[in-house]
C-alpha cells in the first residue's frame, strides 16, 4: 500500500511538469504562448509592418491566445546572432537569410547564387515548389528551423561614390558585403575587395570612408538611408533574394494545434502583401532617392553575369551538379 501510495503521489508531482514542458500532444501542448520574433531590417522596411501584420492576424485568430512580439533593427543581434539563437532556441521565430541559413545547411546557399532567377516569378516557382520544399525539409533536419515562408526582399544592386558600369570599376574598392558566403565570393568575383559587416554598422562606415560602397536591395537601400552617404546606384541586380520568415521547430510542436493553425493561416493570409509592399516599394524609392540627388546608372548586365559566372563551380560541392539546372528548367 505504500508503495502504491507513493506512486501516486510522485505521479501527482510530476503531472505538472509535464504540461509546462510539452511532454505530449494531448497533455502538453501550450494553449496560449508568447513567442519573439527577430530579424535586423529597420522599422520603416515591409518586413517589419509585414510582421506585425502576421502578429496581429494570429493574435486574432487565436483568440488573443498567440502573442508574437516583434523585435526589428537587429535588437536582439546581428542576423548571425538571429540565427544562432533560432536554431538554439533562445528566439522563437527568426527572419534570416539563406546565406546565413546556408552556412548551416549548404545546400540552401544555391538559392543567393548570382542572377540565378529571371524574376519575381521564377523565383516563387522555386521557393514554394518541389525543389523550395526538398531544401526546407533538409534544413529542418539539419538545424531544427521550420520554414513558414519565403519573403522577397528584392534585387541587390550596388552603391558607391562614383559610377560603377562593369567590373572594371570596381577594381581596388572596398564593398561591404553581408558575412555570408555566397555574398562575399560574389563581391570578390564583380572585381572588388568584400568586406564582411553587419548592417547596422554599414551606415558609418560608409560615411567614415571605412569602406567605398555597398549592396543591397533598393528598399533596404532607402530604408538604412545609404542615399545619404552614396551618390550613385548601379543597378547591377545581381541578386535576387528572399529571407526566410522560421519558427523553431520544438516550439512549433509545443503549441496547441489551434495556435499552429492560427499561426499558419496568418502567414498565408498576410505573407503575400509583403512580396507586393517590397515590389512597389523598388520603383518608388528608387525614384525618391533620385530625386534628393543620386545617380542611376544602368550598367553592362552582361559583364557582371560573365564575371560571377565561377561561383556556381567553387559552391557546386554544396548542392551537387542537378540542382542548378532544375531550377533553370522553370524559368
């Protein structure tokens, strides 16, 4: 009788431990949750409206019961940092970049190779199809990031003091680059010196002449206020990227299913107007930069695709030989 008294009691006892620690479906899952939610894009960009746009869906469709509080302009880290703590688990959810994902799980480096999509729409066709997903399950085997969605970011073009037409220009000069791989090998294969900073620092060190330009997105170009210390745009293109919106995935698992489901329909249902915000916004800033003084400048496509051709050849171990041509065959 003891013995089965003090069966009961220690079950009693640990009852609730299992709840707070999800030690079920049934038993454990969290029916209210409060998650953050991380990136290093500034206040005024569209992924941060985008994300309290997802936020407040979620809030709405769970009843008030799934709460994301948005942590933009890298205060929670540089988007290594981001990473780091997403794939650890001290970040809930995280934008990051395949670049910096990529250094995790290589095969997802592939997806910033130079001018790899013809567009927008190509680039969708990869993201949200067979080949995105084959990559998504991989990365969630290797670092435990689930992937919620792909969202555009834009064409990288660069900035500097002078006008950049091809890569004979850029020839001596330093280039900020995003400490990420596939964007370093790019910058140094356009003829220039890469010098790997977090964005939050790229301001400064442009003003302060530390480096002669830099690369990036016309939004995050606007928004980041590099027009401020640069004088010309080339609009090179020779990235198209998009940043990936992950929860991690223990913690998607610990959740009800309804706050998943909740989850899950706010990024469907919201996810999409970001893409659109980012697309208005390339022309429209664009123009406005020109407008308080920078120089356009349409440089030779042609000779930047010939220069950064070589990159796939140095990375290819990360993916294989197929995969670059699987996603040419759906342009």
């Amino acid at each position: 009788m003891k013995k089965i008294c003090g069966f009961v009691l220690a079950l009693a006892l640990l009852a609730p431990f299992v709840w707070a620690t999800g030690g079920g479906e049934a038993a454990g899952s969290k029916q209210e949750a409060t998650l953050k939610l991380a990136h290093i894009y500034a206040p005024d960009h569209a992924f941060s409206a985008g994300m309290k746009n997802i936020a407040a869906a979620a809030r709405e469709k769970s009843g008030g019961k799934l709460v994301i509080n948005d942590f933009p302009a890298a205060q929670l880290g540089s988007e290594t940092d981001i990473a780091n703590g997403g794939a650890n688990g001290t970040i809930e959810m995280i934008i990051s970049g395949c670049g910096e994902i990529g250094k995790r799980h290589t095969p997802i480096l592939i997806l910033d190779g130079p001018f790899l999509f013809s567009g927008y729409e190509h680039a969708r066709k990869v993201f949200d199809g067979p080949i995105g997903q084959e990559l998504w399950d991989g990365c969630l085997r290797a670092t435990g990031l689930r992937y919620l969605r792909a969202n555009y970011y834009g064409s990288r073009n660069l900035t500097a003091k002078k006008a950049v037409n091809t890569p004979n220009d850029l020839q001596g000069m330093k280039i900020r680059a995003p400490e990420q791989p596939m964007n370093v090998a790019i910058v140094r294969a356009m003829g220039a010196n890469p010098t790997p900073m977090a964005l939050s620092e790229v301001y400064l060190a442009l003003q302060q002449n530390v480096v002669d330009g830099q690369e990036n997105p016309i939004p995050t170009i606007y928004t980041q206020k590099f027009y401020e210390v640069q004088s010309h745009i080339s609009l090179t293109e020779h990235m198209t990227q998009f940043p990936i919106l992950f929860i991690g995935d223990k913690v998607y698992q610990g959740l009800d299913p309804a706050l998943r489901k909740a989850l899950d329909d706010a990024v469907k249902e919201v996810g999409p107007s970001i893409d659109q915000a980012i697309l208005g916004d390339e022309k429209k800033l664009l123009d406005e930069m020109q407008s308080k003084g920078m120089t356009v400048v349409k440089p030779d496509i042609d000779s930047f695709v010939k220069a950064t051709a070589g990159v796939y050849t140095e990375f290819e171990k990360n993916w294989g030989p197929d995969l670059y041509n699987k996603i040419q065959s759906l342009r």
